[in-house]
C-alpha cells in the first residue's frame, strides 16, 4: 500500500514566519514516516515558494548568515527565537532562497498537487516532472497569510485536501472583532472591548479616546485586530499611555480592538488555555495556564525573556475545568472550526471558595505547534502523544475533505 504523501507547509510573509519555522521542524521530526512520505513546502517572507529541495535548508536550525550568488536569491539570517511556549529551543534559520511555485486553481490532470508556474509551453512541460503532488497538506502557518483563510482558500480551489480550519473558520478565528461578535452571537462570556478603526483615530484621536474612556475602566489592552502572537499588543494604565498603545497597534492592522483588563488596576487576570481537536464532534482537552514572566504575555514573553511558567493542569477547581472545557468547545463551533484550535481564557480574581468570571478571550485556528507548545503538551496531559496528534490531524482533514465532496455546485 502506497504512503500517504504529506506536504507540509510552512514560513510564510506574517511576523510569525520564524515561528513557523519552529513548529514546522517539530512536526517533521515527530511524523510517523513509515506512514506518510513527507514533501516539506516552504514560502519566504516576501512570499516566494520553495520545493522540497530547498524548503528542507531551514530546518535544520543552524545558525547561517550566508550571501547567495544566485540572480534573485536573498541572504538569510538567524533570529533567536524561543518557541511556542515558554522552554527554550534552538534559533531558526530564515528561508533560504529557491524556485517559485504556486497552487493552480485548475489542478493539472485529475491530481491535485503543487506545479512550479512557468509561462511558456516547454517550461510548463518541465516544470509537470517537477510537479509536488500531494494527497494532504498540513499548513504550519501562523498569522497572516497563513491562519487567516487565505492559504485556506487557495487550497480550495486546488481540491487539495489540508489540517485545520476552513476559510470561513480561519478567517473568523482571525479577527479578534468578528470572533467577539461571533462568541457574543453564541452567548460567551467576552470582555467589554471597543473596535475602532485607524482611518478614524488618525482624523479624530481625542473624540477616540473619549468613546473608549466612556465604554470602558482603565487599564485597557489595545490590539491589532488581524495578528497572532501578541504582536502590536499594549497595556495602557491611563489615557496618557492610550493613544501611544492605539497607533502602535495601528502599525498591524485597519482595525483595533480595545479590552478592558479583567481584575481592574489592583489584579492581573490568569491565562488559562484549552486544546479543541475534532470536526463535528469535538473534544476538549486538560485545561493548561501560562503565568508571564511580564506584566501580561506579550511577543516578549512568549518567545524571549525567561521565565514564563506553563502549568498543565491549570490549578482551577473541578468545576471550573469543565466549564474552561464547555466554553472552549462552545467558541470552536462558534467560529465554524474544524481540525484544532487553542482557545484562550482570562480568569478574573478570586479564591476557590468565591465564584471566579471566566471569559473567553479569543481562539487560535493554528497555535504553536513546536512539541513543547502548549496546544500539543495539553493534548499530552490528555494522553495523546505528539506523534498521535499529528496523525488524528491528518485524518481530520482528510475526513473534511471526503465530507466536503458530497457537495453538489450545480443542478
């Protein structure tokens, strides 16, 4: 029986491209190779398409600063990165430069596949023995571009099946505004937040904070809209601290969601997390919680200072964990997610004894996924294994994709 041929894609334009990298070269370590033949896909940060060949240079995690000599290639550079969550591991290697590929619409033949572009007919012939045809594609993208529903969207148009959300759940996961209202919509627990858009704080920055000093207690958390890894994030104290926060978050994203902090201005909210994996019918995992080493868990914290702490299983009471679970569920179906997602919760104040808010913060359609990431240590916890995870992922796309062919588009 042939192999599964699996295309992991990974990289990517968003400012979670090293990221990528991280959690790509864990899933690549940890696959079950006996069972599928792996095809590694990268895509640079200015969005060129590598093959197998040189796809594979980044993921050896090797410290390189080296100059190409090849017409149109790029110098590479390391950054120092710690991975998905809170342990160290080693830098990643930005993509080395390589041969653009793209995903035709109209896929060649009756496969599905990935076909280097070429514009004239012998070049095209060439380029068909080159061809990567896969049966499924796990896209480790984080971010924009990759977690949004736009790769989501090219690989439907090529019949290709992939792990994850689809476009309409990514897309949704992806917008901090259209989830809240999604999560509002089902009846979640959500923080006050106020959404306003750059176009209107550049024209009218006193009448912005007025609305958002009259909807809401300081402090405030400001927000890109459309980013991951809290890039662009800020806590702002006071209406001094304001406007910096909002044109910082300006810089990521048109819109920008302000939250009021939960626990006011004496407490610090605790971040507890909760792992969904499944399709129709899916299932929470043990319930895990990040104690920063900042004053919240910012891009910092999560990838370069020490000492954020991870505790699985988050120390709640019984109760609370499976209301972390029901909730995380409930936000899973909200957003129309399928494969996986972390979603992530701030817990107000309090003791055991008293009755603690839990709100729903926001969910994460592809969240780290190095092998001490949260999403995949939960699943540990749970008793899954790395390796297991991985392979129930496939499935679930793959099972997507067979459900999704039972639709009829004409008459």
């Amino acid at each position: 029986m042939a192999k599964l041929r699996v295309g992991i894609l990974f990289g990517g334009r968003s400012g979670e491209h090293e990221v990528s990298l991280l959690s790509a070269a864990s899933v690549l370590r940890a696959i079950d190779k006996t069972k599928y033949e792996v095809v590694p896909i990268g895509i640079t940060k200015d969005g060129r398409w590598l093959t197998a060949e040189h796809a594979e240079r980044l993921l050896k995690g090797e410290s390189k600063n080296e100059e190409h000599a090849d017409e149109g290639a790029r110098s590479t550079r390391t950054t120092a990165l710690r991975a998905g969550d809170p342990e160290a591991t080693p830098g990643a290697a930005v993509l080395a430069a390589g041969e653009a590929v793209v995903v035709p619409p109209e896929p060649a033949h009756r496969e599905s596949g990935l076909m280097p572009f070429q514009s004239d007919a012998s070049a095209l012939r060439r380029a068909s023995d080159r061809a990567i045809n896969v049966d499924v594609i796990f896209p480790v993208l984080h971010g924009t571009f990759g977690e949004d529903g736009t790769i989501q969207g090219l690989l439907e148009l090529a019949d290709i099946a992939y792990v994850g959300a689809g476009v309409l759940g990514s897309a949704a996961g992806m917008d901090k505004d259209i989830m809240k209202s999604l999560f509002r919509a089902a009846g979640l627990p959500i923080v006050k937040h106020v959404t306003v858009l750059r176009s209107q704080f550049e024209r009218e920055p006193k009448r912005v904070q007025k609305l958002v000093e009259s909807k809401l207690k300081y402090p405030v958390f400001v927000k890109p809209a459309n980013l991951g890894s809290s890039v662009g994030i800020s806590k702002a104290h006071d209406g001094r601290e304001l406007g910096p926060a909002i044109v910082e978050a300006a810089k990521f994203d048109r819109k920008i969601v302000i939250e009021e902090g939960v626990g006011g201005k004496k407490n610090k909210a605790r971040e507890i997390e909760c792992a969904v994996l499944g399709n129709d019918d899916p299932k929470a995992s043990i319930a895990g919680e990040i104690i920063p080493c900042k004053e919240f868990y910012d891009y910092d914290a999560k990838y370069l200072s020490e000492g954020s702490e991870a505790v699985i299983p988050a120390k709640i009471t019984k109760a609370e964990m499976k209301t972390v679970q029901r909730l995380a569920i409930a936000a899973f179906r909200a957003v129309d997610c399928t494969g996986l997602a972390r979603v992530d919760f701030l817990m107000g104040p309090g003791s055991p004894n008293q009755r603690r808010k839990i709100f729903v913060n926001e969910i994460n359609t592809m969240p780290g996924f190095t092998a001490i990431s949260m999403y995949p240590k939960m699943w540990m916890a749970s008793g899954m294994s790395y390796s297991e995870l991985i392979d129930r992922l496939i499935q679930l796309g793959i099972e997507r994709h067979e459900d999704k062919k039972r639709n009829r588009y004409s008459r």
